[in-house]
C-alpha cells in the first residue's frame, strides 16, 4: 500500500506550502508536485490551488482530508498490530476515557485474560472526541465513553450510572475545586451553582484533584466509588446537603461487531459492570 501520498498530502494541509512539506518530508518539492500530481490524477479532481502564500484546498482536497487521515491511521496500525502472534484468534482494540481507565477499562483487560486468551488486545486511553473518530473509522473495536455520540451503525449502551458528590477534606472546606467532568457536568452544575461556576482551582482531571484537595484541603465533586475509601477513613467528609449530578458510562461499538471473540469481550465487560454493582460499597 503507497501511503506516501496521502502522507503527503497531509503535510501540505499542515504546512501550508508545497515548499514547506518537502523541507520536512526531506524531499524536493519537485518531489511534493509529483506525488500530488499522481494523487490528482487517481481521484481524478484537483486537491489544491497554488499561489503567493502558499497552498489552499479546493472543496475536493477538504473533502479528501478525512479519507487521508484515516488512511495513514488504518495503515500505521496495521504495521503496529500484525501479523498477530501464532495462535492468536482475532485483534481486539479497545479504548477508554482518561477518568475511565480505573477500574472499569483495567477491570475489563484483566477478564478478557480469562474469557478471551487467544486474542490479542490493544487498549488506548484518550478523549471522547479522539475515541469517537477511530470507532467510526474502524480503528477501534469499542471504548468506554461518558458521553456517546450517535450516529448510523454505531451502538450505544449505558452500562452503568455512576454519582458525583461533593466531598470536603476533614481538614480544610476551602478552597472550592472546579472539577471539570465534561459538557454534561459543566450545565449541572453551573446552574446548581452559579456562584462557583468561577473558582481558583480549576482541574479537568479527577484523580489530580483529588490528589490536589488530600494534600491541601478544600472540597470538590467526585465519583462515589472513588472516594469511598477516604470517607470510610474520616480524610473526607460529604456535604450531605449539596445536589449530586449523574454521571452515566456507556459502551460505544459498531453494530457490525459480531465476531465470536467480539461478543465474548462484551459479556466479559458486562460481567465486570455487574461485579461492580454488586461489590460492597
């Protein structure tokens, strides 16, 4: 497979010039034109009108820079994944949110050792918008999301709703951390709480703010399961007065996703929602 062209084209989109994509393609620009020339000639259109400042895409060349991307990605995950070792069944590439990772996408890892021995399994952990793109380019198998988007082919199903609560060190109710959970989040409780819709603290990662509110104080909102433990152990204390806000996980896959080891990952991440339903809290 010739990628180089679509790689090509990729970094004149990045650049802005032919010029300035064979300086860091370390090639000559004659080298650029040719390749666009060729590229031009397969889809039969024109990909870029050439001037003073540069390059600029026509309507095709905008409409061809989704299917380059996805190209180069297909193929340099192809290199990374295949061939696959001997006796394995199937790739099985799976994905998760940042805040997701634990338990739920390391639980999930861990079953498919027992459920899924014979496949082969990647996982990648990102944001939603970067899960979203390589689901609906095939890159990914499924990822844990909180917030799916919906579109033709893809399935969605709410695993689990989880809560978040404000919880406040024992030590210290001030300052207030903003923890940021998303879009979702943000609407709550900005309308719950206009008056701390602006704080010093402003953190979109949770486990960094917890770590940030134990060691100085303050009060923030956080997953109940996460912050069980340090309730349990009296560093924590929940304001049992202020609203708590939805915070639902949900499993995104293409519904073309049939195959026997498939099907047997996705039991395998029911089975461990359920675990965590049940598990003592």
């Amino acid at each position: 497979m010739d990628t180089e062209l679509a790689r090509t084209f990729l970094e004149i989109v990045r650049s802005g010039s032919f010029m300035a994509a064979a300086e860091r393609l370390h090639v000559t620009q004659t080298t650029v034109t040719a390749r666009i020339h060729n590229l031009e000639g397969q889809l039969g259109c024109r990909l870029f009108v050439r001037n003073r400042s540069g390059a600029r895409l026509t309507a095709n060349g905008e409409q061809f820079a989704t299917h380059a991307s996805q190209l180069v990605r297909s193929w340099d995950t192809a290199r990374r994944t295949l061939p696959l070792p001997e006796g394995a069944s199937r790739l099985l590439t799976l994905g998760g949110e940042v805040s997701l990772w634990n338990p739920w996408l390391l639980d999930w890892l861990s079953l498919l050792r027992e459920t899924c021995p014979d496949a082969v399994v990647r996982a990648e952990v990102g944001e939603r918008s970067t899960l979203h793109e390589k689901l609906e380019q095939g890159v990914l198998d499924a990822a844990l999301v909180h917030q799916p988007d919906y579109w033709p082919g893809m399935r969605v199903e709410q695993l689990m709703e989880e809560k978040l609560i404000l919880v406040r060190s024992a030590a210290e109710e001030e300052p207030y951390v903003y923890v940021d959970w998303g879009a979702d989040f943000r609407r709550q409780h900005d309308s719950a709480w206009p008056e701390r819709a602006r704080t010093t603290v402003n953190i979109d990662l949770g486990p960094l703010a917890l770590r940030y509110l134990l060691r100085h104080g303050g009060s923030g909102y956080f997953r109940t399961r996460v912050v069980q433990p340090y309730l349990e152990s009296g560093a924590l204390r929940r304001v049992e007065t202020a609203p708590e806000f939805s915070y639902p996980i949900y499993l995104v896959c293409a519904r073309t996703q049939n195959s026997a080891v498939a099907e047997a990952a996705l039991a395998a991440l029911r089975a461990s929602v359920v675990e965590q339903k049940n598990a003592p809290k």
